[in-house]
C-alpha cells in the first residue's frame, strides 16, 4: 500500500505560514494584491479564479479581478496590463491563457513586468528559471511538485528523476528546479522509445504529459514516488490525472492522488509569491 501523499497539509501548512507574513507586511502597511485578468468565460478558468480568490482571502491578501469579453484584442488588453505595472499597490499579476487570441496573449506576456509575474508568463522569468538568476517566479504548479516533495520529507538530491512532459509550464521548469537541487533528470515525452522502461528505472516519477490514465502499471516499480501533475477526465467523465492511480497505488512506494494532490497546492504557491512580491517592496 503506498503512501497517499495529499495537497490539503501542504497546503494548509502553507496558508498558516503566509497569513502570517502576510500580518507583518500589514503591520508596515503593505496590502499584498494580486490582479487576476480573464477574458471570457472558460469553466476551468472560473474555477481555478474562485480557488485562488477563497485562497487569497483567507490569507489576507487583496484580489483585483478584470473580466474582459472572450475574443478580446491586443488593444483593449494592453492598457489593463499598463495599469497593473504601474499601480505600486499590485504586487502580483495572473493572466488566465490560454487566450482566443494568441497575439493578445503573447503581447500582454511581453508587457507585464517581471517582478509581478507570479506565475512565470514572461520570458525573463522563465529565463530566470533555467538560470537560477531568481528572476520572478517559477510556475505555480512546477513549485507546488517542490512543495509538496518537501513537505514530506522526500530529498530530491542525488535521486533519479524522470519526467513525462516537455512543457514550458511544467515539464522543463520543474526539471529546472530539481537540477537546482542536485537531483538527475531525464525528460521524456510521447515520442520517447522505451518510455516504460525508462520510467520503471526511476526513483521519483512525474507525470504531466496530459493524457488521462497515460501511466499504467508498466510505468512503474517498487518504492517509486509517483507524482501526477495531470488533470484529465476519463471515458465516463470523472476527474484524473495522468496516471492510472487505481493499477498503479498498489506498486509503488508514494504516489499524489487526483484530485487532491498537487492541484491543491498549486493556489497557495500563486500566494505565497504575491507574499514574496509584496515582501521585495
């Protein structure tokens, strides 16, 4: 029976840490804000928008939400992400992309500051990522992998890790960030020959290529942790991530489940670097 390593501790532990930082910047009279812009209508959008506001809210910091149409422009875009720059009483900026319109996305990426991209949008902050520079933040949900490994207790120094995904959302900037740790990575892909052997000789595996119930019981070997960072739904509509928890749970040494597991660190991450933004004031 593996060890069920759930995002609701890390989380909570997070929030607890943060409320009271986020006290102390008060205390000085720093309002820690974030600014979420969302175009349209998107379910997952307004859902992942409702979880980091409760998020923000029962941490104390301040939340600044802009709705625009769907198919909005470069051109009504653009002034929104002048604004958020300019106001000093934003610390951090979310934009919820993908847009309907990818030239509106890319140019609002390319205009927000670095310093308020809480979620590694721009491509300084990215590149900080791959340098280590500690330009603006990695992304969220490539963190919350780090977070969550920490908080049990999980060191990433020395161990063999595999990756299934080449994102530049997850993939390659949580490669990044074990690397920083002295961990071996091996990123793969759907195209990659002999991926189940490759993974079964892995000490931690992590999963985020996208695909519901991608990594089956060949995936995998004993002791391994397993972290799914998937979120899929399957042929009868039920939420899953990339891992076929049910065939695999039983193998392996730690696995995160889904839901539950690093989705639901992932709004805390988004708040603790609107905190740390807030702190560099």
């Amino acid at each position: 029976m593996a060890e069920i390593l759930k995002g609701s501790p890390v989380a909570a532990k997070l929030t607890e840490e943060l409320t009271e930082r986020c006290n102390a910047l008060k205390a000085k009279g720093i309002i820690p804000s974030l600014a979420m812009l969302r175009a349209g209508e998107k379910p997952g959008d307004i859902a992942y928008e409702n979880g980091a506001s409760k998020r923000c809210e029962k941490i104390g910091i301040a939340v600044k939400k802009i709705i625009l149409p769907e198919n909005e422009t470069s051109d009504r875009i653009a002034p929104c992400i002048l604004e958020i720059n300019e106001d000093d009483s934003i610390h951090g900026c979310l934009i919820f992309r993908p847009l309907n319109d990818k030239n509106a996305e890319r140019s609002a990426c390319e205009m927000l500051l670095p310093e308020k991209d809480v979620d590694c949008m721009t491509d300084l902050s990215l590149a900080g990522v791959f340098t280590g520079s500690g330009t603006g933040y990695p992304p969220c949900t490539a963190q919350a992998c780090i977070e969550l490994l920490d908080h049990y207790g999980i060191d990433v120094e020395g161990k063999n890790i595999v990756i299934i995904g080449r994102s530049l959302v997850i993939g390659r900037p949580v490669a990044m960030l074990l690397m920083s740790r002295n961990a071996t990575v091996t990123i793969c892909h759907s195209r990659t020959r002999n991926l189940p052997s490759i993974c079964r000789k892995a000490d931690i595996l992590i999963a985020a290529i996208g695909r519901a119930k991608f990594v089956s019981a060949d995936f995998v070997s004993e002791g391994q942790v397993v972290i799914d960072v998937g979120i899929n739904t399957d042929g009868e509509g039920k939420l899953c991530g990339d891992v076929d928890y049910d065939n695999v749970e039983p193998l392996v040494g730690a696995i995160t489940p889904v839901p539950g597991g690093v989705g639901a660190v992932t709004t805390a991450v988004l708040a603790k670097h609107v905190i740390e933004s807030a702190e560099r004031v």
